[in-house]
C-alpha cells in the first residue's frame, strides 16, 4: 500500500529567507539588455584600439545574454504545472539550464587560455586609454547585473551559474582595466594575458562546481549532503518498524528531495499505518530537509534484501 504526503502541507512548511520570483522577472530583462549594450561597446572599443582582449571579453557578455535569456526561459517552463505527460511537472528545465551555462562557461574560459598564450606570444600595440574606458563602462553594467541577481544565487543554482556568468565578467573587465593603464603608462602588454588566465581559472573552479551538482541532480544522485545509512537508521528508530530496504533517495531539483521506501512493519490494519508513516514524515523532514516521502509498507516481505535493492 503506498501513501504519500500532502504537498499542501509541504508548501505551507517549507519557507525560503528569499524571494526569487521578483529577480527572475524584470532584473533578468534588464541584465540582457546591460550585456547585449556592453557587447555592442565592447566590440566597438576593441576594433578602434586594436584590442583583442576587448573582443573576447565582448564574446563573453554575448555569451552571458544569450546564457541569461536560456535561464529565463528555464524558469518560464520549471513553473508549468505538472500533467499526465510530466507527472513531476518541469522542475528540471531550470537544471538543464545550469548545465548548458556551465558548460559554455567551461568552453569560454579554454578559449580565453589560448588566447592569452597567443596573445603573450605575440604581444601587439593597443591604444590603452581606449581600452580603459570601455573596461570602466563593462566594470559598471556587469556589476549592476550581478547586484540584480546576487539575492537569488543563495537558492536557484540556474540564477546562480548566471550570476556567475557576471561576476567573472565584471573580474574580467577589472583586469582588462588594470592591463590597459599598464599598458597605456607602462607599454606592459603581457600582463592582458595573465589576468585573463587568472580569471579563467576562478570561473572553471565555480563552473565546475556547479556542473557537478547539476549532474548529480540529473542523475537522480543522493543529495551530497544526505546519508543514506543515517535515514535508514531515523526510520528503522521508529516504535513499530522492523526494516527498511529498497530505498531510493534523489533530488527533483535544488528544493525537492524525494524518497521512498519499503517498511516492513507488524500484521496490522492499513489505518494504523498512518501513525507511523507520519512519524517517518516528520522525521525526514526535520533531519534530512526531504520534502516528498513515498512508503510501501510491507509484513514479512524481502526479507534480506537490504537498504539497497541491487540489479
């Protein structure tokens, strides 16, 4: 017999410290806007001084737009309401999103390392006063449009890979500033390659990161921060369960983590069941952050199998 939980009560339970909803709105429209205008600039700026640095930093804010406007359309989708074809709704569209900017992130940055060895191997003139200015205006737009989703990074990974995407740009642009007064005072042209490859490396540490538990995610991992053998161990602590096995733990996306199991339990009515799926409820809820629980419940049945059933 399978009962499960009230998603009423787990909405009423289940309170966030942000709001994302007003961040994935108009503050995702204007940070598209800011990159599409930092791209036009920057491509500008980078023709005129003969900067290529300023190109590939306008390659990156293109990337960032378009990475912005695949997240948009994520968080349109996540929130259709579930249907026969999707009975778990669209939830995950908002992780695919992270893993395709992610990704992209990855590919910037290896296109940025060798750019920076040509560069560094066949330093050329540039107008650095040219070149520090149009930084200047990048530093301004990138960090506003950080500033626009800094509040949703802490609970959307998709907002977060996005905020990102800006952060890194505006380290870009910083170091594509202090590379143009080092150049335009000093005549220093290398010093464009090594910030580039200092910047490339932070932004393949975060984008790693969350690559990772994007995938984790869709793999229908177990949440890192959850053991399996510990649930096992709160439910099996419960008055009137005798073991638990065929358990599958997974996240349905960053908020909703769902399980279910087997629960053998003494000969007894199906309406006395209730009590103690209640209490594992509760339990898991309280300890583990799990928010949708699916029980079996079972009288003398799979014995031995253990908490993992394997193929």
């Amino acid at each position: 017999m399978d009962i499960k939980n009230n998603e009423n009560n787990h909405n009423e339970k289940h309170v966030h410290s942000h709001d994302v909803s007003s961040i994935k709105g108009g503050n995702f429209i204007i940070t598209v806007l800011l990159n599409f205008a930092i791209t036009a600039v920057e491509i500008i700026g980078g023709l005129y001084s003969g900067s290529l640095s300023l190109i590939s930093d306008a390659l990156h804010n293109l990337s960032d737009a378009i990475g912005i406007i695949i997240s948009y359309i994520a968080i349109k989708i996540s929130k259709k309401e579930n249907d026969k074809n999707r009975t778990f709704g669209y939830k995950r569209s908002g992780i695919l999103a992270a893993v395709i900017n992610s990704s992209v992130l990855i590919i910037i940055s290896v296109f940025l390392f060798k750019e920076a060895y040509t560069k560094f191997m066949n330093t050329t003139s540039i107008n650095g006063l040219i070149v520090i200015w149009v930084a200047l205006i990048g530093i301004v737009a990138n960090t506003l449009g950080a500033y626009l989703l800094h509040g949703g990074s802490h609970e959307d990974m998709n907002v977060k890979a996005t905020y990102i995407h800006l952060f890194s740009d505006a380290l870009a642009s910083l170091g594509v500033v202090i590379g143009g007064i080092l150049i335009y005072f000093f005549k220093i042209y290398w010093v464009d390659s090594v910030l580039s490859v200092l910047i490339g490396l932070y932004v393949l540490k975060e984008s790693f990161e969350i690559l990772k538990d994007a995938v984790n995610i869709l793999m229908q991992g177990v949440p890192e921060n959850i053991e399996i053998d510990k649930v096992a161990g709160v439910i099996t602590s419960i008055q009137g369960v005798e073991d638990v096995h065929h358990v599958h733990l997974w996240s349905l996306d960053e908020k909703n983590i769902n399980f279910e199991a087997h629960v053998n339990v003494k000969d007894m009515m199906v309406s006395e069941t209730k009590e103690i799926y209640e209490k594992i409820q509760k339990e898991l809820h309280e300890h583990f952050g799990i928010t949708h629980v699916t029980i079996q419940f079972e009288c003398n049945c799979c014995s031995g199998v253990g908490i993992i059933k394997k193929n």
